[in-house]
C-alpha cells in the first residue's frame, strides 16, 4: 500500500460516516491541483447504489471542469442543476480553515430538500477531520517537495546529462505505477525566438520498466500535428491524455511504442526555466487513475529543476565550446599573447586572465605561472634588459585597462634562441556588448622583417648614390651648357637643354624622396622638434602654393585661432606635410574650387571625429585639409598612403605626381607619434578630407 493509497483510504472512511450521517446517498471530494484544475478526489456512496462520477451528476461540469469553488457558504442544489433522473437535491460545503479553502465535499440524494441546517451541523465533526487530513497530507507533501527540492538541487550542480540527470529520479520521486518517462527538449532553439514556434521535440534521456533506459535517444517528435495539446500544455503547464484519444495524430512508431508498454494514460508536464521554453516532461502509466494533487505538485516541482539543469547543460556546452575555441584560438597565433583583466574587488590592478604557448616560449614564462598576477609583476619575470623592463613598465602603468584607445612600441630583446630580436608590442582593448572587459597584449618578432627593411634601405641608398652621380654631372653640365650658348644658338636646342635640367632637378628630387620614405618606414628620420603655433606656418605655406592656386582659380582658407595650442614638432616637417596635403588638393580640386584648412584641440579619444583610427594619441591638435575634388572611396582612402599608389580617377584626369608625397607625410607624422588618415566621400559632402594629429606640448588642452 503507497502513501497515496492510504490517504485515500482514510478520505474514503470520512466520506461514508458523512454519508451515514445524514440522508446521503452519494458524496464527492473535490480539490485544485497543481494544475489549477480542480478534479474530484475519491468518492463514497450508499452501500445500495452504484457511484456516478460528478460530471453525469451535474451537466454543466462535463464541459467545464474548471468550476468556481464556495467561499464560506453552502451553495444548495436543485433538480434544475443535476441531472433530476438520479437525485434530487444536493449541496456544495466547503472545508472551511485557514484560506483558501481546501476544497469541497458535495453531497447527494434521491430525496427532495434533505439538506437543512441541522444535517449541516451534523457533518460539521467530520468536515473538521477531513480538513485536518488534508492539512496533515500537505505537510507531508510539502516536506517530500522540500526534500527534492534540496536533493535536486545537488544533483544540478553536477553537471549531469539529461540521461543521467533522470535516471537519478528514477526509483527516488516517481509513484510506482509511473512505468515509463521521456525528457524532450525542444528544437531547434533560437535566441530571436526563444518561445518558439519550435520545430521537433527530441528525446534527451528516457526509460521504462519493460525497455529500459535511453531508448529511442535522439529521436524527433515533429509538433506541427500536436498544436492545440502544445497550446494547452503551454497554458496550464500540465496537460493528462489518454493515447487511445489521440491515436490518430501520434506518430505511428510513437503509437506503436505506447501500444507495447501498455500506456494506458500519459502526462504531459511543461519545462522551462525563467521565461525560456525547455521542453516537455512526459510521464506514462499503464492504470486509468487520476493523478492526485499532491503527486502533480511534486511532479510539477521535479519539472523545474529539469528545466534549469537542461539550460545548466546548455550553457556547460557552450561555454566549454568557447573555452576551447579560446583556447584553440589564443595557441594558433603564432605572436605571444597576454590577456589582461581589469582592477576589481579583488584585486587592486590589472590581472592576468591567461597567456599563450608563444608567450610562455618568447619570455620563459609558464602559463600556470602568469596567470593571475598583477601585469607590472608578469613583467618583471620576463626575460629581458634592465632599461627594457622599465621602459615598458612606464608605459604600461599608463595604460587603463578600460582604454579605447590601441598602443604600440617596440624593444630589442636577445631571442630565447640566441638572436638580436626586434619586438613590436602593441596593447588593445577587448569589448564585449560595447563594454571594454579587458585588455590583449600582443608581442610580435619583427627581426626578419627589420632586417629586410634594413637591406632593402641600404640597398636604396646605395643604388640612390650611385644614381646620384651621373644625375649631378647631368645637372651640372646642362647648367654649364645652357651658361655656353650664344644667340646664334636654335630656340630648338635651348628647350632641349631646359628639358634635361629639368629632368635632371626632377629625378634628383625623386630620388630624395624615395630615401626620406624608406628612413621614415626605418624609424630613422632626423627630427628636430620644438614648440609651434601652426598658425602662422599655415599661413606661409599657404602663400608658397597661391600661383598654383591663381592659375587654378582656386580659393585656399583657414580657420586657425591665433591662440591655438602649442604642438612638439619640427617645423620643416610640418611644413613638408602640409604642403603635400595642399600639393594634393591643387592637384584634384576643380577650378574654381576651394581648399580648406582648420584645426582644433582634442582632448580625449572620443572628441574625435567618426572614422578616426583607434590608437589616436591625445591630448592633441586635429588638422583638417579638404578640398572640392572627386574623393576618395573607400579602398583608396586605405591605400592612399602606400608609395607609388595613384587612384583610377588620378590615372584617368593624367594627373602628374610619382605617389610619395602622401607616404612620406605619414611616416613624418608618425615619428612625431600622430596619426594621418583620409576620410572617403560621404553623401552630401564634396572632396576628400585629410586629418592628421600632433602631440601637444604639456596641458594645453582648451
């Protein structure tokens, strides 16, 4: 005998000294379930007549099972609210206690009108009893729930499957009629619909007494037949069903399967977990019986740490996924990689979340090791120079982890392998929903690259030197020759003559420039830099250019205050990139077009204009040229700056120019640690913008 059994037992003793009691011939406990539905509980009658279920009783609750319960007050009822060929009046008492009530008995008779207050009274002791039974079964109920709730609870922080997860539930919480149970997670699962409409249900874990377990594993149930049980489940979170009623819409090897385990009723429980639909909880018995509240309260309960320990497995899977992607991720870079974490309760500066293999074989440093400290301390365990470690130690104190902003540098270290070894760093931020989590250090060995920059330099100086010569013997004799010539001499010979010094003074230049860009590339540009008011520089430059300018009939303004901030700079080279941004915009501008120059101090990385490159250093001043031409795309405003690169429309206008005045401006610009980029065309903007950065000198920012 099970503890349901017994209960029943005991409810069924109470309802027949109610019914010897008073003039009854039939009585009937009600209760709510877990479901909300409210369902009769067992039911006594007169030793004489055969019991008829409640909804022939009364005809309006075989439509409608959901009926409102009394609040304090019998309600009576007439032959005109039961079915008057079997009894004659009736009465709805409800168990009064503490609320909400804890269900109703109703009463029925042949007779008419046998239920007074006298007979009421009468029952009352025995109302007291059931009631306290009742209360008595819900402690226990809730102590069962209770339990399992602790138990499961454990099993969720377990890592389980699903398969394992309900083989745990198996002889622990199921009552022993329950002969089979299937765990169905909807499919697919999306984040746009995480309500679904879902495709398929597939079977997660299951087993049965008579087959076993993880029958049937991986195998889909399609919904698109099963819509309105799916919307009456989804409404009331628990639907029971009897497969012999719905044998035309089950699967045929589903049927099939419920035929040989002699499934005779199935229930069907929601899993979810927050507001995200899980799947389907399905548990079968092969008896035609009711289930009773205090087991679908369980079963109810049971289902919701299914539900969370499904998502639990979820995000295990995915989150295992990411860490070895991670993972997989960091050890496939070939450069050492250093991930950062920022200041936090715990700790008072920048972590070390986790470091690569390449790392661990650049700087002797283990994995296990670096992870966790503080960054400056990862530092001091690197192998490298004295002056090394303290340069980058300034630098990265610097650094807010939380910094938009990239930064790079290099240093020389000697190679674990033995070599001299050049290493460019450079530090960025990581973002996650726009939200800067951490920081990547990357240290890439550029020694083979240097050293092709350094043969590839020393190789164009030399083959510059030896161009040199002829070229100045070739200048120096036309300009003799052209100091020789008599007025005898053909107007024809005299612009041949200009033509050789002027192709003379041209490749001479060429040349010139072509050295500038490769020690610019080198880092090897002389600087003298020293504080600038740009205004007047601009100014003067501007006058330089105003006979291109006129022959054009162009227009060149600017809009520089006269208090603009200082900038650190040299003022040749500025005067070197500023006339090649002005060379340029003479060149594409129309006639009659307008060239204009402004600038402004930026305080902070987010005062730059959109489109700015991320590893701008500020405090600083903005220049801004532009002009009336066709613009730039967004291919050439990228490659614009590689030397000896032309865009489509320059070849097409035969504008003249070799393609390196842009290139060396960048490299002057950027060993002055600013930044010089091109904005392409935008609609409702004409020409191209070119912006350049200069560092300004102490706080000046305004």
């Amino acid at each position: 005998m099970t503890a349901e059994t017994g209960y029943l037992e005991q409810i069924q003793f109470i309802l027949q000294q109610i019914i010897a009691a008073v003039p009854a011939f039939q009585a009937v406990l009600v209760q709510c379930g877990a479901d909300g539905i409210c369902r009769p509980v067992e039911t006594a009658f007169a030793n004489h007549l055969q019991p008829l279920s409640e909804e022939k009783i009364i005809p309006e609750l075989a439509n409608a099972r959901q009926f409102p319960l009394p609040e304090r007050e019998p309600v009576y009822l007439t032959p005109g609210k039961i079915d008057g060929r079997v009894y004659q009046s009736g009465v709805i008492v409800p168990l009064l206690g503490q609320p909400p009530a804890e269900g109703w008995v109703t009463l029925f008779s042949s007779l008419t009108n046998v239920f007074g207050e006298d007979e009421l009274d009468l029952i009352q002791p025995h109302l007291r009893q059931l009631r306290t039974l009742i209360e008595h079964q819900h402690l226990i109920e809730y102590q069962q729930v209770s339990e399992a709730a602790h138990y499961l609870m454990q099993t969720v922080g377990q890592n389980l499957t699903p398969q394992q997860f309900l083989d745990t539930l198996q002889d622990r919480f199921w009552s022993p009629d329950i002969v089979l149970c299937a765990l169905m997670f909807y499919g697919p699962q999306q984040e746009d619909r995480p309500h679904g409409p879902f495709d398929y249900a597939e079977l997660r874990g299951t087993w049965s007494r008579r087959f076993g377990n993880g029958v049937g594993m991986g195998m889909r149930l399609y919904l698109e037949p099963y819509a309105d049980l799916l919307a009456q489940l989804h409404e009331q979170g628990m639907v029971v069903f009897q497969p012999r009623d719905m044998a035309d819409l089950i699967d045929p090897l589903v049927r099939a399967f419920l035929q040989f385990g002699r499934i005779r009723r199935v229930l069907f429980i929601s899993l979810f977990s927050g507001v995200r639909q899980v799947g389907i909880l399905a548990l079968g018995t092969q008896s035609q019986r009711e289930f009773g509240s205090h087991e679908l309260h369980r079963y109810k309960t049971i289902s919701r740490f299914i539900g969370l320990n499904a998502v639990a497995d979820v995000l295990r899977q995915e989150h295992d996924f990411v860490q070895r992607a991670r993972a997989a991720l960091l050890e496939s870079v070939t450069d050492a990689v250093v991930m950062v974490l920022p200041p936090g309760v715990a700790q008072s500066a920048p972590t070390v979340l986790t470091v690569n293999e390449s790392f661990t074989r650049m700087f002797n440093v283990a994995a296990g090791a670096a992870q966790g400290l503080p960054l400056i301390e990862l530092l001091e365990r690197m192998q490298l120079r004295q002056d090394v470690r303290s340069g980058l130690r300034q630098e990265w104190n610097r650094i807010s982890v939380r910094d938009p902003s990239t930064q790079s540098d290099t240093f020389e270290m000697i190679h674990p392998d033995g070599y001299p070894a050049d290493i460019e760093w450079y530090s960025a931020p990581v973002y996650s929903n726009q939200q800067v989590i951490g920081r990547i250090y990357t240290f890439h060995d550029a020694s083979d690259s240097r050293a092709a920059a350094r043969m590839r330099a020393e190789l164009i100086s030399r083959m510059s030197h030896e161009l040199r010569t002829p070229l100045t013997s070739i200048q120096g004799f036309a300009e003799l020759s052209d100091s020789l010539l008599t007025n005898g001499t053909s107007q024809q010979a005299r612009e041949y003559l200009g033509i050789i010094r002027e192709s003379a003074y041209h490749m001479n230049s060429l040349i010139t420039r072509i050295i500038e860009v490769t020690r610019a590339d080198m880092g090897e540009l002389q600087l003298m830099p020293s504080p600038v008011q740009i205004g007047p520089r601009v100014r003067d430059v501007a006058r330089m250019y105003q006979d291109a300018i006129r022959e054009k009939r162009q227009r060149i303004e600017w809009d520089i205050p006269d208090d603009s901030p200082l900038v650190l700079v040299d003022p040749s080279r500025f005067i070197e990139v500023l006339s090649a941004l002005i060379d340029n915009a003479n060149r594409h501008s129309p006639r009659g077009g307008l060239i204009h120059i402004s600038a402004y101090p930026v305080p902070a990385t987010t005062d730059l204009p959109i489109g700015a490159p991320p590893d701008v250093v500020t405090p600083a001043l903005l220049i801004v040229v532009s002009d009336e031409g066709p613009g730039l795309n967004a291919a050439d405003a990228v490659h614009i700056f590689l030397p000896f690169y032309r865009t489509a429309e320059t070849k097409a206008a035969q504008i003249p120019g070799a393609g390196l005045g842009l290139t060396l401006a960048r490299g002057i610009v950027e060993a002055h640690r600013g930044k010089l980029w091109a904005e392409p065309r935008r609609r409702g903007r004409k020409g191209a913008r070119f912006l350049f950065t200069l560092p300004l000198v102490g706080d000046q920012v305004r």
